[in-house]
C-alpha cells in the first residue's frame, strides 16, 4: 500500500495537489476536503478563481513556475516546476535533483480537458474548435499517470474520494492511471476525426488511418454461444436506443438480445419514419429472430400492429425480439399473453403494463428505449487480422427514383406494400426477398445463397396468403425465375433495384404474366 493522507512529503514537504479542470462538478469541495487533510493545493484560471472564492487557501501555478500565463493561457503548466514535481520518481536521485533546482513534488493531479467535443457539438466556428484543443492538461494527465507510483491522476469527478482515503492502493493507483490514458486517447481520437473530416484533403469518411474509441457499457454472461466471453462496448460518446435503452422489467440482456433488438429497433423507426407514406398507420410492430424480421406490420394502434406481426409467422416469432413504435398500454402488454419473447423494446411503457410483464412473464427483457445521438456513420466488421469499414447504409426511399418499367402500373395500395416492403427487405440478410399485403408481411426469405432460394422460401412461407400481395428484393433479378416463381402464387407487383443483363427477359416476363415492376436503381445487400 502507498501511504497517502495529511502527512508532509519527501524532505518535510507538505503533500500538494495540482487542480485544473474544465468540468467542475464537485471541485470546490473536494479542494475543501484536501486543504482540511494539510495539503497545499496550485491551480490555474477559473479553477483557481472557484476554489478561492469559496474560501480556500491556494496558489496560483504561476507563483510557482515564476512565469505568468502567456499567449492567451495556451502556456502556463508547461514548464519544469510543474512536470518535473510531477515525472520525479520518489528516490534519492530524483529529489535530490528538484530540490537543488528548488522544485517541490506534486503528488496529485486532478485534470480534465478544455470541451472540445463539446465545442464541436454545437457547431461553434472551427478557431472557436481549435482553441479548445488542450495541450497542457494531457501533458500534465499522462505525466502523472505514468509516475502513478507516486502521484494519484483523476480526470473524473466520480473518483475524487478516492484521494481522501487515508491509504490508497497500488492497484488503485494503476487503474486510475489506465482511465487517464484512456481518457486522454479519447480526446485525441476525437481530435483526430474532427482534422480529418474538415480537411479538404480527405473529404471522404474513411480516412487512411481510423481509430475507434471503444468503452466497456454493459457485461453479459457470454457472446453469441456459452463458450465465447462477450461484453457490449460504447463508441466514443455516442448513444445508442438499444445500449442506453432503461430495462423496466425482466432478466439482463444477453449478447444475442443486444443485436437482435438493434435490428428491429432500426427497421422499427425506419418504418415509422415513413409514417405519412403508410396512412392510417401510425403504430409499427417488428419481429426478429436472429438478426432477421420475422414478422413486420404497421397498423392505426400498436396492439393491433403487434398481432399483425405475431400471425405473420406465428413459428419464428416464438423466442423472438420485438420492437414497437408506439408505446406499450396494459392491453398491448396482455395482448403478448401465449407467446413466448426474448424482448420487447418500445419508446414507452406504461406502469401497469410493466407491472404486468414483471409478474406474467418475468424472463421477458422488457426495454424503453433511449433517443439515438451521435450515432457513428460507420458499419465496421470485423476480419481476421483487421475490419472492414464502410459508410452505414441509411439510403431512404426519398432518395430513391422509382421507376416502372412494366406495361402495368401497380395501384394505390401496391404502392404502399412495396415502400413497406423495400424497407423490410433493406434490414434482412442476403439473398433477401419479402412478401408484403395489406400493410403486414406474409412470407420472407432471407441468408439463401440464391435468390431463387429466398423467393421459394418467402412463398413457401405465405402459403395462400401470397395472392395478391407484393414483392421485394433487395438486389437484382440474374433471371426471369422470381417473376415467374411470383406470378404462380398470386404476387401482382415487383420491386428491385435492376441493372442486370438479362433486365429485358424479366420485365418481358412481367409483361407476359400481367405483373408490374419497378426498379429502384439502389442495391441493399446487408451480409
């Protein structure tokens, strides 16, 4: 154990602490708590301001490097008094060298840096963004947090009380170092991506070299299998529905549960954000099932949306993730009664229906869902050896130009089922197609290694409820077989991206069999 309380320090120096902080959450009182137990506490700025208006006794860095701030307070740490206080290893050597120079130790450093993710945030001109990159407080942080042998390093206000314990450990010491470098290395990634995304130079998102700031949020049991740790980690300071999502009722989550409910939570907004394209539709229900929706339905409330979805596929949905747009009453909640879910995420639930799901279906993972913000515009997978990067696709149908490139124009409600649809199909796994009628899939297909693979699946799946629906496909035709394949269950309109050689085969076989087409010039392969 590493002595640490009132006592002096090394030659009869009194302990001293260096505070200098941006977020100054509990700093004032913390300060009070360390001159009670004798130390002498320097600081800087408006730091230095706070603590002595409340009252405490402290001095300026200045009066101890005996230079004033300079250059608009860029330099005023940087300098031998400080870090040579700071670097010293408490040995002969050492303090035998500071004190001929004299310079006194600093055994603590409570540092936090200058706002600029903040400042970036809020869209503040780019000088305002380069004058709050901090030069001087990383230096002093990762100046302390190596010598953390003998100088406690804090950066975040949650651990100030561990310096007012009367013993700190050495193993305490080396994790509040480790946060200091993780906290300093996240600063300079974020530095990082703002240079990069404001150079001229590289306008694109994938800059040549990509650092991924990655924090622990939340332990599970396992990964995907029993036998695979797992663990479920933050982007930078981004938010996530799923990750930030308040759990109202049931068990934890699992790793599978984490990815599954990010999947339907995304095509769940995707469709509610078409809310004005789907009228009389304003709740959206969306089942998964190991990544894949399952079940898909939009309808005027959320119970009925969410039976919709459940007697799509009645089989895959049991075990299944469901997320819904509106919030979840008493009625919607007993309405979930007979089927067995993994997870239930919505935007809101109201306390009796929690109150239900907590005593009727205790293992269910019941979650209300926290706004996205921040989110990263990057899908990184992950290789052997490496990733692969690229720009999420978050194409929406207003971006596209359907065209319809058949002698038959689809009808109103057509219209409506395949924008419902090419929604759902842009969110399944390839080879992709769905069936969709009325608002509800009747049959999907989805991870075939052909595309006539995925259609005969998706058909087999709707049974009779194939007649008269749509259909969509997440990439082109190589040939005329899904039309054809289509035209014999009854489907009466097709969505596709096009741009295959044989394109006039198959909208000749459209025309044959009196279907219509539309292309919509844009591929979703989702792998």
């Amino acid at each position: 154990m590493t002595q640490h309380g009132t006592q002096t320090g090394t030659q009869g120096r009194s302990r001293r602490a260096l505070i200098s902080v941006s977020d100054k959450t509990g700093v004032v009182e913390f300060a009070r708590q360390l001159e009670a137990r004798g130390w002498e506490i320097l600081s800087t700025g408006g730091t230095y301001q706070s603590i002595v208006q409340a009252g405490i006794k402290a001095r300026q860095v200045s009066d101890v490097t005996g230079f004033p701030e300079m250059l608009d307070g860029r330099v005023k740490t940087l300098h031998p008094a400080v870090h040579g206080g700071i670097l010293a290893v408490r040995e002969p050597g050492h303090l035998g060298q500071l004190e001929a120079h004299g310079i006194g130790t600093i055994d603590l450093v409570c540092v936090n840096l200058y706002p600029f993710r903040e400042t970036v945030a809020r869209g503040a001109p780019d000088a305002d963004v380069i004058e709050n990159i901090d030069i001087g407080g990383p230096a002093m942080i990762r100046s302390a947090a190596k010598n953390h042998a003998g100088v406690l390093v804090l950066v975040d206000p949650a651990d100030y009380p561990v310096a007012l314990q009367d013993e700190v450990s050495d193993a305490e010491r080396r994790r509040l170092a480790a946060k200091a470098y993780r906290h300093t290395s996240e600063y300079d990634a974020a530095i990082t991506a703002y240079l990069t995304g404001a150079s001229d130079e590289l306008p694109t998102a994938l800059p040549g070299t990509l650092t991924l700031n990655l924090t622990r949020a939340a332990q599970v049991r396992y990964g995907e299998n029993p036998h695979q740790p797992g663990a479920i980690y933050r982007l930078g300071d981004a938010t996530g529905p799923v990750i930030d999502a308040q759990v109202v009722a049931g068990k934890p989550m699992s790793f599978n549960n984490y990815a599954d409910a990010d999947a339907a939570w995304a095509l769940c907004q995707e469709l509610a954000a078409q809310e004005s394209a789907l009228p009389g539709h304003a709740a959206v229900c969306v089942a998964v099932k190991h990544a894949n929706p399952c079940g898909v339905a939009v309808a005027a409330d959320v119970k009925t949306a969410w039976e919709r979805a459940r007697d799509a596929d009645t089989l895959s949905v049991f075990g299944g993730v469901v997320a819904v747009s509106q919030p979840v009453t008493l009625a919607t909640a007993q309405a979930t009664r007979g089927t067995f879910l993994e997870v239930l995420i919505a935007p809101e639930v109201t306390p009796d229906a929690a109150a239900w799901f907590a005593e009727k279906k205790p293992d269910l993972r019941v979650l209300v869902a926290a706004p996205a913000q921040g989110v990263s515009v990057l899908d990184v997978r992950p290789l052997t050896g490496g990733f692969a990067v690229q720009e999420r696709d978050a194409r929406p149908w207003d971006d596209l130009c359907p065209e319809v490139v058949t002698k038959r124009e689809p009808t109103e409600q057509e219209w409506l089922d395949l924008r419902f649809a090419w929604a759902t199909v842009k969110h399944a796994r390839s080879n992709a197609v769905v069936l969709a009628k009325d608002g509800v899939t009747v049959g999907l297909g989805a991870g075939a290694v052909s595309r006539i693979w995925a259609a005969e699946r998706a058909v087999a799946n709707a049974g009779d409820k194939a007649q008269g629906s749509v259909l969509a496909s997440e990439a082109f035709f190589p040939f005329d077989d899904v039309v054809r394949l289509a035209a014999s269950v009854g489907v009466k309109a097709i969505l596709q991206p096009g741009g295959a050689k044989r394109d006039p085969e198959v909208i000749a076989a459209c025309n044959e069999l009196g279907i219509s087409m539309v292309f919509t010039g844009s591929r979703h392969f989702k792998h």
